[in-house]
C-alpha cells in the first residue's frame, strides 16, 4: 500500500478501439483487453488502499455504435460478468452497477443482480461500473423522483436542495470522486458523473486504456497527493 490521500478514483476508459487498430486486430480484441486491463486495475487500486473505483464501462450513447460491434461488447460482458468478476469478489471487492438497466438484456441484468447481491457484503473496495450510463440522464432522473415526491406530498419543493438532489444520483451510496482518470489523451468528461464531479481532481493520461498499468496509476496518484484541493475555497 501506498502513502495516499484519495479514497475515491473514477475512470474513463478510453482507447481500446485506438489499440486494436494501432495493431492491426479486431476492434473486439481491443474491447477484451481493456476488459482485462480493468480487473487488472481494480485489483491494484485495492492494494492501494483505494476504497471505491468508478469506471465508465459503456454509455448511453454506445448503443448508437456499429450493431455487430455493440453485440460483441454485450457477448463480452457476459463473459465477464460470468467469469472475470468472479475473481474480484474473492478479492472481498463490493461490486455494484449504476445506469440504465432498461436497456440491457434480461440475462445481463439478472447477473448483475446477483453479482451485487452476493458482494453486497464485501468491504476492501468498492468497484462502481457505469454500464449503459448517461449523467445528464441520471440528473433528470433524479429530478424526476423529487417532482414525484412533491406531487405525492411527501417533500415540499422549497426543501429541495444540493444534498437531497444527490441523495436521489445512482451514486447516492459513494462518496464522490476524488480523482478523474481518463486514458487515450482525450480531455472531456463525456457525460460521466457530471454532478459528482464538480470539485474533482482531474489527469489526462496519454496511454491508451489496454497498456495502463498499476506503476502509472502508482505515479497519477504521487501527482494527485501533490496537489491542493481547494473546493472553491481560494
């Protein structure tokens, strides 16, 4: 375990498409490496001392992606899910799902289910997968289930506020992140947590997503305790 400040890390993990053509592959094999990279990750962020992870696994707006190459991300998931998640829980990792279920296929959910269901006890780490996800989405869908409390009596709309908004977020149970990590060099969040991630710590990393490693992730972290969070303080 390193010497850190941070409890909470996020993830955007960009530059598994980039990967596979740079090599000449399959788009798929890039999406399968990025798979593997990210149990990889999540396993050392806990020897970290890291207690949540938040990664942005597949958004809203994917589904408008290539059908062939949407189906193969979903046959991949269901692999892991099956499979590599598996290993993570007997690591005593928490693992949950934030995102638009809806979307999803039944048997996909169903896992889902029972994957939080059987970690729900588990406290190393906390492992939050954004999965057919969308911030703005989940802003309105907060917003509805507060409008739904005022018609229903429950809530006066003058009592609304910061605090009772992110107690509706799918992320009501985490703290927010401390520090966002997007890979691939690109410099936008892309509709990822844009409630949660008002005051965080944002780095850039070049590498693309299936060649990070723990020793960058190691050397982000050294960066982010160099830092001075201010909260709009000063």
């Amino acid at each position: 375990m390193i010497e850190q400040n941070l409890q909470h890390i996020a993830f955007i993990m960009d530059g598994n498409r980039r990967w596979a053509k740079n090599k000449n592959l399959p788009i798929a094999m890039g999406h399968r490496q990025g798979a593997e990279t990210l149990i990889k990750i999540a396993k050392a962020a806990k020897e970290m001392g890291i207690k949540y992870m938040t990664v942005y696994a597949f958004s809203t707006e994917n589904w408008q992606r290539d059908k062939k190459e949407v189906d193969g991300l979903m046959d991949l998931l269901r692999h892991y899910l099956q499979n590599s998640f598996k290993e993570l829980q007997d690591n005593n990792a928490k693992i949950i799902f934030i995102g638009e279920r809806y979307m999803l296929a039944p048997d996909i959910i169903e896992k889902m289910r029972e994957i939080e269901n059987d970690t729900a006890q588990n406290d190393d780490v906390t492992l939050c997968v954004a999965l057919s996800y969308g911030g703005r989405q989940e802003i309105v869908h907060a917003a509805k289930s507060l409008a739904l409390k005022v018609a229903q009596g429950k809530l006066n709309a003058d009592d609304i506020d910061a605090q009772k908004l992110a107690a509706e977020l799918y992320t009501a149970d985490l703290p927010d992140p401390d520090l966002l990590v997007r890979t691939s060099g690109e410099q936008r969040v892309s509709n990822f947590l844009p409630w949660q991630l008002a005051y965080t710590e944002m780095y850039f990393s070049p590498t693309l997503w299936p060649d990070f490693t723990s020793e960058e992730l190691k050397k982000i972290i050294q960066d982010y305790n160099q830092r001075e969070r201010r909260y709009g303080k000063s």
